[in-house]
C-alpha cells in the first residue's frame, strides 16, 4: 500500500523503490535520489506524470516518516548507501 498525504499518494511501485533504499541501502533512481537529496527542481525534471502530481507524499513521506540521516542532501543519501554515519 501506498503513503498517502492531504490527497495525494505514493503509488506502491515507488514504495518499493524506498524501502529498496532505506532497507537494503540501494541506489535509487533519479526521480527518488532527487527527492532523497531534497532537490526539488531536478525531482521535478526527472517525473513521471503519476510521480509529479504526487510529489508532495514523497516530501511528507521523507519529512515525517524517515530518520533524517537517510534524506535531505546528496552527502546524506551516499553515507546511508555506505552505512556512514552522517
């Protein structure tokens, strides 16, 4: 099952990206490494149309659901993927 925030909805295709992710420590795809990396505009470059309608779950997903070591800048996604600590 997907997130879902004020309407909108993480689909459960890229749930599974995610938990791939924060799990497992594996390189996401460019629409997940950018929102990972709280780079909005290149989120916004690299979305579908399904995943750009929705971009505000991934932001509230990340924000309120995720250990803030794993999100928010691109030197925080690669010490997550190289269990460092940030």
């Amino acid at each position: 099952m997907g997130y879902k925030f004020r309407g909108y909805e993480i689909p459960e295709r890229m749930m599974r990206g995610i938990d791939n992710y924060l799990r497992h420590r594996l390189q996401p795809g460019g629409f997940l490494s950018a929102v990972i990396c709280n780079d909005l505009t290149s989120a916004v470059f690299y979305a579908d149309d399904e995943n750009l309608k929705n971009l505000p779950a991934f932001v509230s997903y990340f924000y309120n659901e995720v250990d803030s070591r794993a999100w928010g800048s691109r030197e925080k996604m690669i010490k997550w993927m190289n269990r460092e600590e940030v």
